[in-house]
C-alpha cells in the first residue's frame, strides 16, 4: 500500500478496477452535470411545449433543492456515527479519505461512469415524479451539484479570491481543520444557518 499524503489518499481498494473507480478529473463530471443540467430543461421546452418562464422558475428551485440535499446527505451519511465496522468503513470510502486527505484532487469528485449513471437516474426520476417539468427541476438539481463540485475542488485546490467568496473557503476549510460537526453545506452556508450547525469563527472565539 502506497504511503498517503497530503495530496494523494492511497489506495482504497485491493482491485485496480475498483480502485481506478474511485478517482476522476474534475472536468468530465463538470462536464457531465453541467451538460445535463442546461440541455434537459431545453429539451423540455422543445419537445414538451414546456413553458421557459415556468422551466426556469422550476430549474432554480431545482438548484435550492440540491443545496439542501447536499447538506443533509453531508451532514447525516458523510458523519453518520459509526457504531459498526461496516458503518465505518462506508464512511471511509465515501468521506472518511477525503477528511484525511482533503487535496486529493481525483477524489474530489464522482468518476466517470458514475458521473453518468447519477446524472441520468435523477433526471429519470424527476421526469418520472413531476412529469414533463420535472426535466426543468432535475436539470436544476444537476446544475446545483455541478456548482457543488466546482466549489469543492476550488476550495481544495485554489487559494481564496480576495472577494466575498472568500467566506466560501472560509466556512468549508473550518469544517474540516477546525470542527468537522459544524459548516456542512459547501456550496453555500444557508442552511448551516437554517439548522443551527453554524460554525464559531476562530479568530473570534
């Protein structure tokens, strides 16, 4: 086993298959969710007579709505409590390796194939319960998880902007050097502030 640093967290797997499975550049999930995202609801204006007032309304609630679904899948299955070894190592593999090795570029982000397969099961599933507007509101989801991504690996991977989104570095870098129980969301801390898992900001304690 590969000794783990900073920048690289090892292996997870004993099967290179499932190993390589694990890693990914960030463009081709980015690409993936993005694409998704804006052709969709585009498609559902074109071939569903879809409304583009209403498409749009739909994609941005669409896009509120991930951000509360990556909060709660953060907070309650990332930091799940690990009262049995398999509930540890799930926790590992999915979020536990990230905590150890936050640069890890490659594992910032789904892999390709999986990349695929979740994007087109949301929009499935969101044409399947909302009808023809739900390729508008899952378009939106897809949208709200590419923003995710691409500020997860910004945070990781770039220096803070000398501007207000600086407090989005701020907010995710407490989460992990500070207080792991606190700043959830990534994206956004709205409803870090909503549930009250806001974290203390250290200069200030």
């Amino acid at each position: 086993m590969t000794k783990k640093t900073v920048e690289d967290g090892g292996r997870l797997f004993k099967s290179d298959f499932l190993e390589v499975m694990t890693k990914t550049h960030i463009a081709f999930p980015l690409t993936s969710f993005y694409g998704f995202g804006i052709v969709v609801p585009i498609l559902g204006v074109i071939y569903y007579d879809n409304s583009i007032i209403m498409s749009v309304v739909l994609a941005i609630v669409g896009i509120l709505f991930f951000s509360l679904f990556e909060y709660l899948i953060h907070r309650y299955f990332y930091h799940m409590t690990e009262s049995s070894k398999t509930r540890e190592r799930l926790v590992y593999i999915f979020h536990g390796v990230h905590h150890e090795s936050p640069r890890d570029k490659k594992r910032l982000a789904l892999p390709p194939l999986l990349s695929l397969i979740v994007a087109s099961l949301f929009i499935l599933m969101y044409w399947g319960l909302f009808g023809d507007y739900g390729l508008a509101f899952g378009g939106g989801f897809l949208i709200g998880y590419a923003s995710y991504l691409f500020a997860h690996y910004a945070v990781h991977v770039y220096k803070p902007p000398k501007n207000f989104l600086k407090e989005v570095w701020k907010h995710h870098n407490i989460h992990h050097y500070v207080d792991p129980q606190t700043a959830y969301g990534v994206s956004s801390p709205l409803w870090d502030h909503i549930f009250g898992t806001m974290p203390k900001d250290p200069k200030k304690v």
